[in-house]
C-alpha cells in the first residue's frame, strides 16, 4: 500500500514538473511552425527566385534551414521535467534528432523506392525535412525516452495535449507524403511527378492538417496536469 502511494505521489509530481499545456500555446506554437515554412517559400521564391519544381535541392535545403530552429526553440519550452533538463540542453537534444530522424526518415523512403545515388542531396534535404517535422519536436521534449517515443510513434497513442501536438502533425506528414508520393509513376510527364517534389507537397499538407487536428485535441481536452497541480 505504501509503495502503492509513494508511486501515486511521484507520478503527480512529474506531471506537476511537466509545463501546461493551454489552447493558447498549442495555437501560438503551430502559428509559429506554420509561418516558419511560410517565411521558407517566401524567401526561396522572392529573395532566391527558386521553387520545388525548378530547384529541389536548394529550395529543400532552405526550408530545413529555416524551419528547424523555429521548431527547435518553440518545442524546447514544452520540455519533460524542466527542473530537471534547461532549456539549453532540450534545444541540444531536438539538434541532435534531426540528423537521426532523417537516417530514419530516409532508409524508409529508400525501402520504398525513393532513389539513393541519382538524387542522393535530393532525398537528403528531403529526408531533413521530414526529421523536422516528425523528430525533432519529440527530441526536444522527451530527449531519448524510449517509452514516450514508443507510446507516440509506434502506437499512436498520445496520452495528453503536447503528446497530440507531436504525434498528430508527424504522422499527418507521413501520410501526406505517402499520398503525394501516389502520382509520381504515373505518365503525366509534369515536372512536379520527379522525386521528391509532389512527396514534399503531400506532407507539408499533411502536417498541416495534422496541426489543426491537434488544436483542436487541445481545446476539447481536459488538462489533467493543472488538476492535479490545483
């Protein structure tokens, strides 16, 4: 019974370490993911005159470059036990998950077909983006926790509201970029069926949609964290 307690104890005392997560700060972090590729496109297109179609490479070297510290600094907020990890060391960690999420990102995509020597700065810039979306929010708030990447990845089953801000958007992208990918053999003959411009379409819509069904697990969700805390 005691060690029954002393576990029900600790457990509410790491959601009270865990950062709230309100309606209000699921909203302002998706706006600033979402004007972060925004801010890509508009300056790949006005200051660098390129676009996916014209320009793969360069203009998916640009988007990565710029989405990935805007979602570095915003998920490193929301950090796991941030009495225990500063905020420095979360960013360090969501650093470190976008080279490991694109080797994962990528061997899937290569499986699948996607072309390795050929368009190799192709599907790496690629591959980086897909870690940016998918790999390294989870970096900066669970770091190498196993089982949190486990229960949000392997099973889908986020457990609060950041857990749906990270799982929702990442696998709105994979599926996005797994329906873009349908028109790529298809004879058409459209520059944007070449790899991996229509798959990069797909999942930025994805991710997307993914962060406007996560808002909206947010705002009809109970917090259980401030419950408990109150």
């Amino acid at each position: 019974m005691a060690k029954k307690k002393k576990k029900m104890t600790g457990t509410s005392s790491d959601i009270r370490n865990d950062i709230v997560v309100t309606p209000w700060k699921a909203l302002l972090t998706h706006l600033i993911c979402g004007l972060g590729l925004g801010t890509a496109y508009y300056a790949a297109h006005n200051f660098y005159s390129i676009n996916l179609t014209q320009n793969p490479s360069k203009t998916l070297l640009l988007i990565w470059v710029i989405e990935a510290p805007a979602v570095i600094l915003v998920y490193s907020l929301f950090r796991h036990r941030p009495n225990q990890c500063s905020y420095l060391k979360a960013a360090v960690r969501g650093l470190f998950a976008l080279p490991a999420g694109a080797v994962v990102n990528a061997l899937g995509a290569i499986a699948l077909g996607a072309p390795m020597i050929q368009d190799f700065r192709r599907t790496l810039h690629w591959s980086l983006l897909m870690s940016v979306l998918t790999c390294v929010p989870a970096g900066s708030v669970f770091g190498s926790s196993w089982a949190d990447w486990h229960r949000i990845f392997a099973h889908a089953k986020p457990s609060g509201p950041l857990e749906y801000m990270i799982c929702l958007p990442a696998h709105g992208a994979v599926i996005g970029a797994w329906f873009g990918a349908w028109p790529m053999p298809l004879d058409w003959e459209r520059p944007w069926q070449e790899w991996p411009i229509c798959v990069c379409y797909g999942a930025m819509a994805g991710y997307f949609m993914g962060m406007v069904a996560s808002f909206g697990f947010v705002l009809f969700h109970d917090h259980p964290g401030r419950v408990k805390e109150d």
